[in-house]
C-alpha cells in the first residue's frame, strides 16, 4: 500500500510540473505575441501613437494580461527594443548565411552588401528607424536605444570580420572604410522619397562594391591612405 501510495504521489507531482511548464510556455507565447505587436505597431502607427491599449487590441489579449507582462508603458518599450534587436540580430545573421558559398572574393563581397541593403530596407530596420526618430526628443527612449544598438554594432562588426576577411587586417583603412558603407547604405535606406529609387539604388550599390575593391588597392598618398593615417595621430 505504501509504495502505491508513494507511486501515486510522484505521479501527482509529475503532472503537475507538466503543468508548471505548460503554463511557463504559454505565458512566454503570450509575451512573444505582445511584443510582436507592439513592433507591428511601430511600423505601421508610428512611435508617438503607441499605446498599451493598441498594442494589447494588436496583440489580441486583455489588458489584464497586458499589465501582466508589462505593468507600464515604459517597461513595454524596454522591452519591445530589447526584442527587436535580437530580431534584427537574427534577420542579419540569416540573410549573411544565406549568401551561397559558390561566391568567393568579390562576388562574395557585393553579396554581403545587397545582404546588408536587405536588411536595412526590412519591417524590422523600419521599426527601429521610426525608435531612433522618437529617440531624438525621447531621452528615456534614447539611453534604451543606446544601450541595444551597441549590441547589434558589435555583432554586425564581427559579421563584416567574416565578410571582409581579406581586408580585415588593414587596420584603420579597413575600419574606415566600414564607416563609409555603413553610413552610405544607413543613409540611401532613410531617403524612402528619393525620385527613382529603385533605378538608382543598384547603380549606388554596384558604385559602393567597386570603390571598396579599389579603396584596398590605392597608396598612402590617395584620399582613404590620407584620412586613415590622420586617425593614427
């Protein structure tokens, strides 16, 4: 009887650790959804409109769940950034690996830029483009930016290590040259008005490729050579 007893008693508590876990998952699913929906609502509503009531509606939970997650709006937006870097992360990291490993050199090299320029034209780099704006007169949302985006720098640093690897060795003439792609390509990603957008960016594109390929070749006495030995003194 008394082992009966004993093995009626584990089984009780092995069932209810299945439902620990089961409602562990559900409540992480139901985080993840509300997440989801507060980025959806920074694309298509803009920061500034953002409420938890839209997001909760978005979201489709109560807003008892939704103050269960996240009793302010402030912890929302912690952690809606914090969700969609590691988005951005994982979007990145994706369209890098999906580059076939047929390309080599500098066909692998102008891959990694239309990887890059992907990317960068994405929900996701829309979502935090429309953050970074905001930030601009939001100084509690710009230290939670900041904080994100060094993250993201540092990996997208350690991406083009990969990327660039014959060129990575170059020092400050490599890093330099990091700085203008990532700006150019930032900045041709924001200017969404530009007349004839789609005819020009694949000229620009094609323009950023050749110029790299040539930057790595030119002298000391050339522009890169100047302006990458000024940052040495």
């Amino acid at each position: 009887m008394a082992v009966a007893k004993t093995q009626q008693t584990k089984k009780a508590s092995g069932e209810g650790d299945e439902d620990i876990s089961w409602q562990a998952q559900k409540s992480a699913m139901t985080r993840d959804r509300i997440l989801d929906a507060a980025i959806s609502c920074f694309i298509n509503l803009g920061y500034t409109n953002v409420t938890t009531a839209k997001v909760a509606s978005t979201a489709g939970v109560s807003r008892g769940a939704m103050l269960h997650h996240f009793p302010s709006k402030t912890e929302l937006i912690q952690a809606a950034v914090e969700y969609l870097h590691g988005k951005l992360l994982e979007d990145y990291t994706q369209r890098v690996n999906a580059i076939p490993k047929t390309k080599k050199g500098k066909q692998h090299r102008r891959a990694g830029l239309d990887a890059y320029w992907d990317h960068l034209t994405g929900d996701l780099a829309v979502a935090y483009h429309e953050l970074c704006v905001a930030g601009r007169t939001d100084p509690e949302l710009k230290q939670i930016l900041q904080s994100a985006s060094a993250r993201f720098a540092e990996h997208v640093h350690q991406t083009n290590a990969v990327l660039f690897k014959e060129w990575n060795d170059r020092g400050d003439r490599y890093l330099l040259a990091m700085d203008v792609t990532k700006f150019m390509m930032e900045g041709m990603a924001v200017g969404q008005l530009t007349v004839d957008r789609k005819e020009r960016i694949p000229v620009l594109l094609d323009y950023l490729s050749d110029r790299l390929e040539e930057i790595f070749k030119e002298g000391e006495s050339s522009a890169i050579g100047r302006h990458s030995a000024a940052k040495k003194k």
